[in-house]
C-alpha cells in the first residue's frame, strides 16, 4: 500500500506538472489496421473530433479526484454489482482499467492526460488486493480501511497492467513511475500468480481457484496478453492465448454455431454455458449478456494489431450475424441474445452495439453497418459502463488504439501487391502480365499499393482497367515512404473508358517505396477493378524486380489461389505469399530445374486467407527457381530467378 505523498514529494508533483508532457505517440494517431476497415462516411478528420469530443464528455462526467482518503487520487466513477461490504463504492478496477487506457491513448489532446494517469495509478496502487497486493482490489470507496481490504477482479487488473505498457511508450519510464517495470511487476507477481490457471484459462479473481474452469470470457484480452509476451518473452502467455482460443471454437462449435456468440461466464471442460445466476450476477449468466456485450472488441483488437487468422474469423462470425440479426442497423440491436440469437434483451445500448461495430471492421463487405454504426455511437451516450466501452471501441474503429512497440509504428511488410480487401480477385493478379485477371473490390475508398524494393523516383502509375473500355474508373493516386504515412500524388483521376491496356498517369516525381491507388468505384457501379498496375520509376531496373506472379487454372478453368515471392530475382531473405481460398492442407516448396526439392516452406493445415513464409535462400546456386504451393489437390506456381 503506498501511503499518501508526503509535502515534499506532493510540492515535487506540482512542480513536475508545470512541465511540458511530451508524448510520443500523441492523439491522433489515426492507424490503419492492415486487412480492416474505417467508417468512410466521414473523413478521419472528422473521426478524431468525434472522439476528442466524446472523451471530453466522459472525462467531464467520470473522472474524478476528490477522495479525502487519498489526495492526489483519481478514479472512474461508476456503479458496481455486487457487495461492497458497508464502503460506500464510487467506482471498481474495471473502471480504473478503462480509464487508465484511455487516458494514454487521449494523451496529446488532453494537455494533462500523465498527471491524470499518474493519479489514476496511484489509486490502482493504494487499492491494493487483500490476497496479492500486486494487483487492485476491485472496490474504490473514499475510506482508509478499504485500500487493501478487497480481492481483485481479474479484468480490470489486465487493463492496467497493459495500460502501463502503454504508457512506457508514450512517456517513457524514467520519471516519476517506472511503467515498465510495474507492468511487469502486475504481470507475472498479479496476473500470472493469481489469475492464470492450471487448466491454462483466466479465473475470476485473486480468490478464485488457480485449478479453476470457471472463467470470464469478456476477460480474455488477447491482444493485451500478445503485449504481455512481448514485454516478459514467457511463452505462458501465448500459450494461454492459444488455448482460450481453443476454448472459444469448442463452445461455439457446440452452443453457437450460427451466431459465434458465447455466454457471460464459460464453466467446465468441455466449456458450456454457466448456469443462471452463477455467483450472483444475474440471471442471464447462460446468455451473451453484460458481460460477454464485450468481447468482440476483445477479440477482433488480435486481428487488427496481431494479424490473429483466429481471431479474424471469429469477427466475421460475429458481425455477420448481427448484421444479418438486425438488418444492418444499429439502433436495431438489443442488449440481451441467447446464444442462438433469439433476442432477450430491450435496449440498444452502446456497451452492445460498439463492440459489433468493431468486430465488422474487420471485413470490407461491412463497410455499410461500419458507417451506421460510426454515426449511432458518436452520440450515444448512456451511463459509465456504457459510455466507457463505447469510448474503447471509438478509439479502435477509428485507428487511434495503436499497437505498444518501440518507436514509431513499424512498417507494415513489403508485400509486392496489397489491397484494403478483395472479392477472391486478389491483388497479385495485377502484377501477372495477364490482362485476362484482375484485382477486384466493391465500395469507395478501397485501396491497392504496390510495394517497391526500395524507395526510388516515382513519375506515375500504368493501369489496365477491368472492362475499361465500357466504364471510366474514378480514383486517386497516394504514395508512401513508409506504407504508413500516405500524401496525394494526383486525385481526382479517370480512366479513358475506352480501352482494356495500359492507361499512364503521371505526377510530379517523387520519392516513394509505396504507390497506392485509391478507387471511387466507376461510372457504372461502386466496383474497383484493375487488371495490371506498374510503378513508373526513373530506373526500368526497379519495376523488373517486382515478384513475377504466375497463375494458374484448375481442369475446370477456375482460377486458384496464387503464389509470389519477394524480392525477385531473390535478395538475402525472400517472402513467399499466398492466399488461399478455402482451409485445408498446405505444402509449399522450392525446385530446382531439375524437380528437386531445395526447401519446404510448409507442410501443414491453414485457414483460407492470406499467409506468408520467409526463407534464406543462402547457398542456393545461381539459376532458376520454381515455387510450387499444393492445396486441396490443386497447384499454383510461381518462377523466381537466384542471381
């Protein structure tokens, strides 16, 4: 238990906050989470003043610093459910877990987000559990006998804990409060110790059974865990992560297999629904009620930082039901379904309809429920559960819940061709020579960047367009140094519609190792479609290096999935990409001109979507190469040349 602050370090304190807060990843940070979408409705301008605006109305009406117990002390004014043993409870670690996420991420637009955080902190820290005072006691009441008196409750300590992270990289740890080192310290000696259990699930608190199946799956913040290994490099992390993940699809397979929906409390193995009422939380604990409303954000946040497959087709699951469900309208969704669907509850509130919308990003076709969503949750406001979970969310749909890593968002990997999203037409097609396939997806704004090996001279774009000589496409040029920071190198572009060949644009040259073009669909319909996109640079020698692309057909002329490498000829390290359309088995491997095999890059089962594998071609001879991917009983290959 930290004592309150002596006069000398609370003059400290006061002095300290005349001091410029320098933050080094201020609000707005406005990332783009590879594979997901943003309300297009709105410019991300205007997003962020959304949020600005929103996190203004609930720091005015939840944060508060007027404990008499503990000067200096911030909380999150909020209700509980539960016993609060006679205190008087103003707010609960869940609370102080959301507040504290949020603070760091407002940082830069509220001027005195780290004193906040820092007050919030030494609450989090005074409130210790009764059981591991390395974690919180989940009661905040304005009383000195309660600072220590309560156990913990398992969510609220994951938010701090990952807060902490956050706040090492957005203010460093070597003021005041080393972040880094109380994360850790809440890692392994809070969560790990008292909360990871031997069956490999979460429990519900420091009181509850390390043996225990019981669990609480809006606890299962897998994105957070990711950032707990990366800052302990234990590998219990991940395999719990792996192993809720498990959990998950064993339940749904057996009591949601249509909805992806899964009940407020998860008991025994194999996991089934809690009973009702189980330990006095109401009697829709069977039920995706209060509790479960938040997982989609849970799950979906892996996706978008981590790249989860898992966690991406949970998502889709998820937001197609509801779409489907509530016929793509937010204010349609009611808070209480059974796990079949059926509707149980009355209201729309926002603690329910922000974590579908979130989990709809993570799809282009959602794009529709994306924009209503944005537009119902930017002014809905109900109570501190709500408004608070609805805040979270509003930061993530709008690209300001960044990734904690070092420096700078690192650069997303040199993929040759990328896009926002496809329809099965993939975006390698554009780099096959063949006019006869194409890169295809439906909505305005959606994107196709290629990749250059390095950043070079750039002086326009040649675009073949998929039945251009019928259709004038409607699209922008951008380019990247980075793949994260995009300026406009021409807008408002039309194509000839009156040719099926290369079309070239050209803008003033500039240096870029990404090229983007952002589509506005045509003068037909909202489709963007083109069959070949080459990069005009000052050197012929940089588009040659683009990966060569080769497709193949099945006996039935269907196109398959498709395999490139890159960089190609080959460098030092090569990354080999491809997607595939259907789960199933996979081998993936290099010949030689002789049909040899030289290397297995993959011998296993996948889900459909995009994979990727990297290999050193290392002592390899000069010559020719051939990839040959094996899925399902059909091949595609692809050449690749060692210089």
């Amino acid at each position: 238990m930290r004592k309150p602050y002596a006069i000398l370090a609370t003059g400290m304190l006061c002095i300290a906050g005349l001091i410029v807060q320098a933050q080094k990843k201020p609000f707005p940070q406005a990332v783009s989470y590879p594979g997901c979408i943003k309300p297009n409705n709105v410019t991300q301008a205007d997003m962020n003043t959304s949020v600005a605006s929103f996190y203004d109305y609930w720091k005015s009406k939840y944060l508060k610093n007027n404990l008499a117990s503990l000067p200096g002390g911030y909380y999150i004014k909020g209700e509980i459910s539960g016993d609060a043993d006679g205190y008087t409870p103003l707010g609960s670690s869940e609370g102080q877990g959301y507040g504290m996420v949020i603070t760091v991420l407002m940082a830069g637009h509220d001027a005195n987000a780290r004193t906040i955080y820092d007050g919030l902190f030494k609450t989090a820290r005074a409130y210790r559990s009764s059981i591991n005072n390395n974690i919180m006691g989940w009661v905040v009441a304005d009383n000195a006998s309660a600072q220590g008196h309560f156990d913990s409750a398992t969510d609220g300590d994951i938010d701090i804990a990952y807060s902490l992270i956050l706040a090492h990289y957005q203010w460093g740890s070597d003021g005041a409060i080393n972040y880094l080192n109380e994360a850790k310290k809440m890692i392994t000696n809070g969560i790990k110790a008292a909360n990871v259990t031997t069956t490999n699930r979460l429990n519900l608190g420091d009181w509850d059974s390390k043996s225990a199946l019981n669990t609480r799956p809006s606890d299962w913040m897998l994105s957070h865990m990711r950032a707990f290994y990366q800052e302990t490099n234990d590998a219990a992390w991940l395999n719990l992560i792996n192993n809720l993940y498990s959990v998950y699809n064993q339940f749904s397979a057996t009591y949601s297999p249509a909805t992806g929906l899964i009940s407020d409390f998860v008991v025994k193995n194999p996991p089934e629904p809690a009973p009702k009422n189980f330990i006095d939380e109401g009697p829709q604990t069977n039920e995706y009620n209060y509790n479960a409303c938040r997982v989609p954000l849970r799950v979906v946040m892996d996706y978008a930082l981590y790249g989860s497959t898992s966690a991406q087709s949970i998502s889709n699951k998820i937001a197609s039901w509801i779409i489907q469900k509530s016929g793509g309208n937010p204010a349609s969704i009611r808070d209480g379904y059974q796990l079949n669907g059926a509707t149980s509850g009355t209201d729309p509130e926002a603690v329910f309809v922000a974590p579908f919308v979130a989990a709809a990003v993570a799809n282009s076709a959602n794009q529709a429920f994306v924009n209503s969503g944005w537009n119902f949750l930017k002014t809905k406001k109900s109570g501190y559960y709500s408004d608070s979970y609805s805040l979270l969310c509003q930061l993530f749909i709008s690209g300001n819940w960044w990734k904690p890593e070092a420096g700078t968002t690192p650069p997303p990997a040199c993929v040759p061709a990328s896009a926002s999203s496809d329809d099965g037409n993939v975006p390698a097609n554009v780099l096959d020579n063949d006019l006869n396939t194409r890169w295809s997806a439906s909505g305005d704004g959606q994107w196709i960047q290629l990749c250059l090996s390095n950043p070079v001279t750039v002086t326009g774009v040649d675009i073949a367009f998929y039945q251009g000589n019928t259709r004038r496409a409607l699209f922008d040029i951008q380019t990247s140094t980075d793949g994260l920071t995009f300026t406009n190198a021409a807008t408002g572009l039309q194509s000839s519609g009156t040719s099926l060949a290369l079309e070239t644009f050209t803008f003033a040259a500039r240096t870029a190792k990404y090229v983007r073009i952002v589509g506005h669909g045509n003068t037909v319909n909202a489709w963007n479609s083109y069959t070949e996109v080459k990069a005009r640079t000052s050197t012929a020698k940089t588009s040659a290096r683009q990966a060569f692309v080769a497709p193949v057909t099945d006996t039935h002329g269907d196109q398959l999935q498709q395999v490139s490498v890159f960089p190609n000829p080959l460098g030092s390290n090569a990354t080999v990409a491809f997607t595939l359309q259907q789960a199933g088995p996979v081998h993936l491997a290099v010949y030689n001109t002789n049909g040899e095999v030289v290397k297995v890059l993959a011998n296993e089962q996948l889900p459909a979507g995009r994979h990727t594998r990297t290999f050193t071609p290392g002592n390899m001879p000069g010559g020719l190469y051939v990839l040959k991917l094996v899925h399902n009983g059909k091949v595609s290959t692809a050449r690749m040349v060692k210089q």
